[in-house]
C-alpha cells in the first residue's frame, strides 16, 4: 500500500468545487490540474480502484492490480510514476483493449466494452475526482444515470408518479414518447463534447488530458482503431462525459422541467400556464441515453415533438434518433423502460387510474433460459454446490432489481416453484442410480421455515426469489441528497440509506 498520508483531501474539496459551481452558473475553474496531479488525490484513486475487481482486469499493458503490487517499489512507486508523468506531461493514455458483451435478450447482438489500462483507470479516476462535483451542480433534476445517490428506480418512480393522479385529478400525461439514440456512447463527437466541458473548465491541461482519453484509439484484435466520436464504455471517465453532452438535452426542455435547485412548483406552474392556453407540454425523465418524454397534449402534437425532437439531435448534438424504435404510446398499452414495463391501470383500492411497474414477460422468458442454460446437461459433470454457487448472484441481483414490480411476489413465487423441479429434475439426472426420494433427503435445506424446501449441499445453500419479499419503492421527489448538496437540502435529506446507483440494473442487464 501507498504511504500514509491524509487522503481526505480531495474529499474535503469536492464539497467546495460543488459550492463554487453551483453559487455562479458562468463561472469558470482554471486551477484544477494541481489538484489532480496531488498525491493524495492519487493515493485515494488507487483505494477506490483497487477495490474494484475489475482492478484484476488488464488492459493493453498487460498490468492488474496484483502485478503492481508485486513488483519493485510497490503502489507507491507505481503512484510516483503517474504522478511524475503527469506534471512533466509526458503521460500519454494507452488505447483501450475492447471486449464484446452479449447484449441482454438479443441473441448474436453485442455490446463494445473498452477497457483501459490500470495506469489510465487511476488517472481518470483523479479527473473524475475534480470535475464530477463542478458539473453536477448544473445537472438536471430529471436526469438519473451514473450520478451520485441516484438509480433506475429513482427515476422509475419518477415516471410512476407522472402517471398518478394527483389531489387536483388524474394524471394528464395523454402520450408517451420512447427515446432511443443510435450507438449514443459510440457516437458522441468529440469537439461537440469539448465545447460543453470548456463552458465550465478553462485549464488548458486539463482540457487537453480529457481529449488525450478521448483520442486514445481502440485495439481490436491487434489492431489501432482511431475514432473521431465515441466515449468507450468501461472507462471511469466516460459516464461523465456522457452525462457532460446529453446534458443539451434536458435543456431542450427548461421551459417544463425543475432547474438545478429551482423549486418544482414553479416548473409546475410554467406546465399548467401553457396548458391553460392550449399548449402541449412535455416532462422527461432521463437515464444515460435511455429517456422517456410525457406528453400532456394529443397524439398530433406528441409526433410533431417526435420529429422535432430527432431534428434537434442531429443538427445540435449530431445524434440520430431510431425512427423504428421511438414509439409513442399510450400509458395505457404500457412501455418499457429501464428494464421495467410501465403502464397505467385501475387501482384495486379505489379504482383510480395509476402507474405500475411489471416484471416484462420477455425479461422473465430469459431468466428462465438463463437458468436452463445453467442447468443444461453439460452443467452435470459440476459438484451440486458449484451449481448453487453459480446461480445464487442470478437469483439475488434479479430479485434485488425487480423486487419493486407491482405483483412481484407472485411472479417470484412462480420463479421459486418452477427452478425448484429444475434443480430436482438436475440432480435425478447427475445421480442416475439414486431415487428421488433419497436425492430430496440428502438435499433438502430443512423441512421448517425458513429453510423449508430449500436445496442446499454441504455449505451452499440456493437462494430463492421470494426470500426477503417485496416493497415498494420510496419516490424521494427531485431534491436527491449527492453527498455534497446537505447545506442545500437540510438535515432531513442525510446521504445515509440512499440507494447504490445502479449494481443491481447492471447484474440484470449483464444477464
């Protein structure tokens, strides 16, 4: 480990770039380079990446946590390295190693995962540090993705409570608009890009280290590929950026959505003034570059947005709206987003019209070839609890993301049932000679809650769907504590018990 020193430096200055930032919208931050090059800006990158498994993952050098670890001098001869490079400018990121990941319930359909170095990871761990609290004061309340204390079902709960009916009536929202941007993380151009983060950071170092990541190239089976677009997925940095350029298209819709720290009764006074004179209005809800747009107009006017809408993307942020997979729905008929189907149906309490969550019937329909995937006859040859082992974080992170759907606990149950006669139909098959009868006896957990009817061998016990229930999930409205807006928020908004951003959605998605 790197020498003792005061890590909490950067820490402590987060909180006062947030202040500065959010306190004048123009200004602008010309000394940020020092602070990155600090050793113990640093020392607390290397902690926070060598808590990641993915600090084993190499990239082009070959280099993992452990080999650095290893070798003569140790971190802190490696964080002397980084850190004289840097303030020499001789550091020069490396391209990233690219890994294809299967898309989730699209067969032959993969995803580009850019894996930087380890060396890379640090330093853009350290950028982040600096330039994370300065753009998030000016983010948008709407906006959900990779930000600090937020998460999908943040913005999930969001859409559902456009969709309740209010003390002033039902909902108003008459039309849904799907987003869908082609290749969003892999199309973003980079001088575009550039113009948004010099509206905010003016120190020429800097603005250079970010375009060196940018322009850093790709290695594709041995080759150099350089791109004049694109943000690689897997890169520390790159969320924020992301979130740096979409960052346009909140502002697209100022005119109806809470500013930064603006009070949402007065963006709900602006909506029911355009109402009162026959205008539509429009209400987005955004994660990464997966959003959906409430309308309150007709279906003419929802199109109209539409195609406005796609204009807008190509000619401000040269993105392409998929005219094929934008839809625009009635919440009635239901739509997906963030791996949920949103729909607005009849309360059984009281026979209002409400937004609920389901589980989709495709998402279902994959767990279920997931786990036969799993317990395939190839999987025989493994000891029963390699199995178990192998299907409990399936099992845990699935019931973890979904546990929010409006009857989920049926669902669940249903899950429990049908993986219960796979696992027994599993072992009839590994252990031929033995009867059923005594496969049951030997592996059944117990015959008393809260074991009753769990499979279990030795020490690996297999999880259930239904284990821990369900709930309800708590709209905590658009003033969302970050870790450094508790002076704005006041004491009853504390960091404690908010939601991890999104561990669960990405174990569902990685499916």
């Amino acid at each position: 480990m790197p020498d003792m020193v005061n890590t909490s430096f950067i820490l402590d200055m987060q909180p006062k770039l947030y202040r500065w930032s959010a306190s004048d919208k123009g200004q602008t931050f010309s000394d940020l380079f020092n602070l990155i090059c600090d050793r113990r800006t640093l020392i607390e990158a290397w902690i926070r990446l060598s808590r990641n498994r993915g600090s084993q993952t190499p990239g082009t050098d070959g280099m993992t946590r452990r080999r650095i670890e290893e070798q003569a001098g140790g971190v802190g001869h490696f964080l002397d390295e980084v850190q004289d490079e840097l303030r020499s400018g001789r550091y020069k990121p490396e391209p990233v190693r690219q890994r294809l990941i299967p898309k989730s319930g699209r067969p032959g359909q993969f995803r580009p995962l850019g894996i930087p170095t380890l060396k890379d990871r640090l330093v853009q761990m350290a950028l982040k540090f600096v330039l994370e609290p300065i753009f998030e004061a000016d983010f948008y309340p709407n906006s959900y993705g990779f930000r600090r204390g937020r998460s999908t079902h943040d913005a999930l709960a969001a859409v559902q409570k456009q969709l309740h009916p209010t003390t002033h009536g039902p909902s108003m929202t008459h039309y849904v608009i799907e987003g869908d941007i082609k290749g969003c993380f892999d199309a973003i151009n980079h001088h575009l890009l550039m113009e948004e983060v010099k509206k905010r950071i003016r120190d020429r170092k800097v603005l250079v280290l970010i375009r060196s990541f940018l322009k850093a190239g790709i290695m594709i089976e041995g080759s150099l590929k350089h791109s004049a677009t694109g943000t690689p997925q897997g890169g520390v940095l790159s969320p924020l950026l992301a979130n740096i350029f979409l960052h346009r298209l909140d502002q697209r819709y100022d005119r109806w959505m809470p500013r930064p720290r603006e009070k949402p009764t007065n963006a709900a006074a602006r909506r029911q003034f355009d109402r009162r004179h026959g205008k539509p209005t429009f209400y987005m809800v955004r994660y990464a570059d997966d959003f959906v747009l409430l309308v309150v107009g007709s279906r003419q006017q929802a199109e109209a947005e539409r195609d406005a809408l796609a204009q807008f993307l190509w000619n401000d942020m040269r993105l392409e709206l998929s005219p094929e997979k934008t839809l625009i729905t009635r919440p009635e008929e239901g739509f997906v987003f963030l791996g949920y189907r949103v729909v607005r149906t009849k309360s059984y309490k009281n026979g209002n019209m409400v937004g609920n969550l389901r589980i989709p019937v495709g998402k279902l329909k994959s767990l279920r070839q997931e786990i036969k995937k799993r317990t395939s006859r190839a999987t025989l040859v493994l000891p029963f609890k390699d199995l178990i082992w192998s299907l409990n974080p399936l099992i845990t992170g699935w019931r973890t993301y979904f546990q929010y759907a409006t009857y989920a606990c049926k669902e669940f149950s249903s899950l429990d049932n049908w993986l219960w006669h796979r696992i027994d139909r599993w072992l009839r098959k590994k252990h031929r000679k033995t009867g059923a009868r005594k496969l049951r006896a030997k592996y059944r957990a117990g015959q008393h809650p809260p074991m009753r009817g769990r499979w279990r061998d030795e020490t690996a016990t297999l999880k259930q769907f239904s284990q821990g229930g369900t709930r309800r999930y708590r709209n905590r409205g658009i003033r969302i504590p970050n870790g450094w807006n508790e002076e704005e928020l006041g004491e009853d908004h504390a960091m404690n018990g908010a939601p991890s951003f999104w561990p669960a959605y990405r174990a569902m998605k990685s499916m």
